[in-house]
C-alpha cells in the first residue's frame, strides 16, 4: 500500500470508531465507548506514523509508544491522557474487576473523554496535513 493511501486507511477507521464511541456512549454502553476511544487515537496515531516514519506502523496498541515513534512532542499532560486512554484497551478486553471499572465510566466522565479524543484528532489530523 502506498503512503497516502495508508494514511487515508487509518483516518478513515479512526473516523468510524470515533463514531461508534458516540454511539455506544448514547446506548449507554461506555466501557466499550472508552475502548472505541482507545481506537480513534490509535488509528489516528498510526496514520501519522506512517506519514512521519515512510512505512507501517507496528501492530502494537500502545499509545505513549506509537506518539514516541510518530515523533510527536508530548507534554506531561499529554501522556497522563493517553495512558490513561491506554487503560481502557487492557481493561476492556481484559477485565477482572469489571463492575469496578464500570463505575468508574460514569456518563460525563465518558464525554468529557469523547470530547478530549474528538480534540486529539483534530491536532493528529493537523500533523499528519503538515
């Protein structure tokens, strides 16, 4: 696959999982939102992995990793987001205390999380322009 047409791949099923993280938080399922957040920002990332790094990116869903190999500068603030986003990747998939993580995935903490995630892909998207 082409550079550009691996970029667009990933944009565009970061554009649909963000899409069904509205939509699981709307059916009130907001585990699985915050997993599907999880995805937005891992595609985004690997989109601009490709753009920066001229080949694919690593099948890993590591999100403080696939920034460092993007080359993107991260603030302290920047890092707390996306390990903490990087929680709901292990905890959803692999969930042993799952009533406790449930709890703590109220209705506004999943968008405001939503609503964070929808502000990374947009300086993601602005990155991979530049």
């Amino acid at each position: 696959m082409k550079v550009k047409e691996e970029i667009r791949y990933w944009l565009e099923i970061a554009r649909e999982d963000l899409r069904v993280a509205q939509h699981l938080l709307e059916s009130n399922d907001r585990l699985h939102a915050l997993f599907f957040c999880h995805l937005t920002i891992e595609k985004m990332l690997k989109a601009l992995f490709v753009k920066v790094n001229r080949t694919s990116p690593p099948p890993i869903h590591n999100l403080p990793r696939l920034a460092s190999e993007s080359k993107i500068s991260l603030s302290e603030e920047d890092l707390e987001f996306l390990n903490e986003l990087l929680r709901f990747n292990i905890e959803a998939r692999y969930p042993k205390d799952r009533q406790k993580i449930r709890r703590a995935c109220t209705a506004k903490y999943t968008g405001d999380m939503i609503e964070k995630v929808k502000k990374w892909q947009k300086r993601l998207a602005a990155e991979i322009r530049k």
